[in-house]
C-alpha cells in the first residue's frame, strides 16, 4: 500500500528503555510474537549503556491490546526497564523532498555549536530525521540526515558558518552514490605530507628562506604558479642529483595519511595525487603507499645535477583541474564520484571541478571556496565525510592484522 493508504491505519508505538544487555530485542519481539502483530518499524539506540528501543506494530484484537499493554508492562518490568505503549495512526509521515547528509566535525563538538546546527537547518526548510555518531577519536564526527531542502542551499546555510561555530561541516546529497566507486586525488605538499618538497631541496642549496617566501606568497595566490615555481626552482641549479633520496628520506607523512589511503583501498576506492612539486617524490609516494595516480612536475637532471629547470607540461593549478578530469576517465569514475583534498590556492581548480572539494588545513581563500574544510591536523578525518565510521577503520585493521 502507499504512504497514503497506510496514513490512517492504527499502530501501536511501544518504547523499552533502561540498562542494554544482550537479549533485549529478542525478549521484546517473543513478547510481542504471541499477539501475532506486524513489524512497521524499529529503531534503536544505545548511550552510555542506556538501550532506547522502539518498535511500531500494528495493534492485535481490540480484545487483547490491554493484555498485551500489560504483558509487555510486565515483561519490560522483569528485565528492570522501563516501557511505554502509545496508540496512534500510521506511520513517520513521509519525508521531504531533498535529501542530504551532513557530516560535523568537532575537536570538542560542543553544545552551542550542535544547537546552531540544529537551528540553521530548520531556518533552511530542512528536517532532521536521524543522528548517527560515525567517530569519537580523535575527533567527534556526527552525521545527520536531513530531508526538506536541497543539497545545495543546505550546505550554503551550514558551510559558510561552520568556522565561526568551531566546527567542520560538510553537506553531500544523499543516495546509493554514497557507497559507490569513488576516486580520491590529494594535494601532496602540506597536504598528503607535512612538507613543501621544494623547501626541502632548497635547504640543500642553501636558499630555504627565498624559496620559502616565494612559496608562501604563491601559495596566497599572489602569485601566478607557474612564474613562482620557476623562480623557485633556478635557485637549486647545481645541485647534485644524488639530493632526491635524501629528500625522499626526509618527506613526513600527515598523520592518518596512510590510515587514509589502506582505507580508501580496501573500500575500492582509486586513489591519486596531483602535485605542483616533484615526480622524482611523488613516483616514490606512488610506489609506497600503492597509489593508482600521480602526476607532478619533474625537475630537470643533466650530468647528475640538477639544471634549475623542470621539463613537460607544467601541473598548476588548471593542470590540477585536469588531472583531476583525466584520472576520473581512466578510472571509470563520473566526475560528480571524485573527491579532492588540497590547502593552497592553486588547488581550488581541482576542488571545485571534484564532486566534493575538501580544504584540509588550508590558507583562508581556498577554505571559503571549497566545498568544505578540515581543521584538524588529521588526513583520515576525511573518511568521516564519506560516511565511514571510526569503527569500520579499526574493524578492517584488526582483519588484517589476524
């Protein structure tokens, strides 16, 4: 039958809620079991310890509801809960057009700014029909579910406010796509690594503090990219190629970049980087971390040194923007599936270009035009946003492990 159809058949609201231990669902439903009633629906949820468990039912005889009110009255009583039984018609009323699901980050996630939430999604048009915690380390990742409003002017009414809330939100459509295929292409430096590669080189050569204020400003979006990086690049003419592994040795991890990525993998993910540094790092990264894509500039070598000049087609931010587009036609990914994760201005290309752009740790601009940001200093916080709870992580470890 039809939402309609069933809007004004009667049904039974019975809510059991106290102390959880194992048994308590079966032990509701074999007391229900013996008025033969029907299942509509059931929700459950445990805090602390604390069980609330709903089940709507469609109502027995008229001539042993009261028996079954005061069965299960006694049964809850037996197992030192609580129980209350509400008669009513139908079921939830159907839900709004627009689904969305917006994913909280909070480092702590505090009262205020869950009220504000709350409140801004209701002067948005939406409604809130679940909460579900996806993480509590090392950050409070919650996710609602929201119906009502679209996508869209959603995200525009949580987004633009989130920094002053303390919090990261993040807002996708909701649908099948949520679990689908996806492709995930990062920024390497100060993003995938905790480095600019360039600064690395560059204290070889003894020209860290030019490289790094040319770098910073470039990074502003002061400067055009493509100028900056040969500006920055000349000054390490000379150097002895033999600098690559040593820079190679040198390049530190994110914390939770590899978390992320085994993650991503096991999911089926593809995953890539795109890099206005290196390939004699990023084809390193590529190979230890089991990377499907990378692509980056490449730094001339001539009689084992370094020229001062890269070679092929320069990766700026344009560049990235079509990598991007290129590593989703090889992965048989649409568009709409990618998400890319970049801090500098020449990435804002690639996030807007990607079905979800994510600013991790990123300089001002590029947080008030991605799509949403990360400001905690932890890589893997992102899986949050797709939706993977902090437990699937640890589970898929443990499989490994064993």
């Amino acid at each position: 039958m039809s939402a309609s159809q069933t809007s004004d058949v009667p049904t039974l609201l019975v809510k059991i809620f106290g102390k959880d231990r194992p048994g308590i669902t079966a032990g509701l439903f074999d007391t229900l079991a013996a008025y033969s009633v029907d299942v509509v629906d059931i929700e459950q949820v445990v805090t602390r310890g604390r069980i609330v468990l709903c089940a709507l039912v469609t109502p027995p005889p008229a001539t042993l509801e009261g028996d079954l009110r005061a069965t299960v009255h006694s049964w809850a009583e037996s197992m030192k809960m609580q129980a209350e039984i509400i008669s009513g018609l139908g079921d939830n009323r159907p839900r709004g057009l627009g689904r969305s699901l917006v994913t909280v980050l909070g480092h702590p996630l505090t009262a205020e700014a869950t009220a504000a939430i709350a409140a801004r999604i209701t002067r948005a048009g939406g409604n809130i029909d679940r909460i579900f915690r996806l993480a509590k380390y090392p950050v409070t990742a919650v996710e609602f579910a929201v119906s009502g409003v679209e996508t869209e002017p959603l995200r525009t009414a949580l987004v633009t406010h989130a920094g002053a809330l303390g919090v990261d939100i993040a807002v996708v459509a909701a649908g099948l796509h949520r679990r689908a295929q996806r492709l995930v292409v990062m920024d390497v430096d100060s993003t995938l690594i905790q480095d600019e590669v360039i600064e690395l080189f560059a204290a070889h050569a003894g020209c860290a503090d030019q490289v790094a204020e040319v770098t910073a400003a470039a990074m502003r979006g002061e400067l055009d990219f493509e100028q900056s990086l040969h500006a920055r690049v000349r000054l390490l003419a000379g150097l002895d190629a033999s600098v690559v592994d040593k820079v190679r040795s040198e390049v530190r991890l994110t914390p939770g970049a590899r978390t992320l990525i085994r993650t991503l993998k096991r999911l089926g993910y593809q995953v890539g980087v795109v890099s206005g540094g290196f390939t004699q790092v990023t084809d390193d990264l590529k190979d230890r971390l089991g990377l499907d894509f990378a692509q980056a500039n490449t730094l001339e070598i001539v009689d084992g040194r370094l020229t001062g000049r890269v070679t092929g087609e320069i990766v700026d931010r344009a560049g990235k923007a079509r990598l991007l587009r290129r590593f989703a036609a090889e992965a048989g990914v649409p568009l709409a599936q990618t998400v890319a994760i970049g801090d500098g201005a020449n990435d804002l290309d690639m996030l807007n270009a990607a079905g979800l752009g994510v600013a991790f740790n990123a300089k001002p601009v590029v947080r008030e035009a991605a799509h949403t940001a990360v400001n905690v200093p932890f890589l893997d916080t992102v899986l949050y946003l797709l939706g993977v709870t902090r437990e699937e992580v640890e589970a898929a470890d443990t499989h490994d492990e064993g």
